[in-house]
C-alpha cells in the first residue's frame, strides 16, 4: 500500500465498510425476496453462482442462512471502523451516505445488544426490524 502507514489505514478501513455495506445489502435482499416467497438459502445460491461470488458474500450469507452470528469479527468493532471512516470522510469534506446508513444500522445494532457478537449480526437486526420483531432479541 505505498510507504505512508495512512494509506494501509484507509484501505483497511474501506474494505470493512464495504464488507458492511455488503452485509447490509444482503439483509435488505433477504427482506425483499423472502416477502415474496424465496427462500434465503435459495436467494443465496443464486446470488452465490452469478454476480456476488466473492468470499464476502459467501461467508456471511451463510451466517445470515444459519442465523448464526458468532464468534467473528465484533459489531463493536464493525461501529469503530465505520466512525473511522466518517471521520476520513469528514476530513476531506466529503459526505458518503451509504456509510452514514449503514453506520446508523450498526450504531442501533450495537444498542440492541449486539455489540459482542460478529458484526453479521446487523443483518439479524435488520430482518426482525423488517419482520416487526424485537430487533434486540439474539
């Protein structure tokens, strides 16, 4: 990543955002698809054998499948990397509003109580919030 530790840094901190961004997007799919009939291990094979083929999809859409969101990497340190990120933006004085989105659903996943568990957890968040349930049971 060049010579400067800066530059390590930003890139670490828009890979995870866009792995955020990721998880997110695969919840709200879910939402969509399951509302209409299609099963999420369904959706996912699909999304699996054509566009979204990468490790990032594959491995938390099987977390969102099995609903099964520990051990991993903490929403809590999911929300860091994600304030990281604003803060980058700020000082260039950019706005980036996919990361602010996501960054509010992590924020109020992490208030859920989420915080603890892999930061997958935000796409269980956004489904039992989508679902009418409690967003904050595990």
């Amino acid at each position: 990543m060049g010579s400067r530790a800066s530059t390590a840094n930003a890139a670490k901190i828009a890979c995870n955002m866009m792995i955020t961004m990721a998880i997110e997007a695969m919840a709200e799919a879910v939402v969509l698809t399951e509302a209409n009939g299609l099963d999420r291990a369904q959706f996912f094979e699909l999304i699996l054998g054509t566009l979204f083929g990468s490790r990032t999809y594959q491995v938390y859409s099987a977390n969102i499948t099995a609903g099964h969101y520990d051990p991993g990497f903490k929403a809590t340190l999911g929300l860091k990397d994600l304030r990281l990120a604003g803060d980058a933006a700020t000082a260039i004085g950019c706005s980036l509003p996919m990361l602010n989105a996501v960054r509010q659903q992590m924020q109020a996943t992490v208030e859920a109580g989420a915080g603890q568990r892999d930061w997958s957890a935000m796409a269980d968040f956004t489904l039992r919030s989508a679902q009418g349930g409690n967003p904050g049971s595990p």
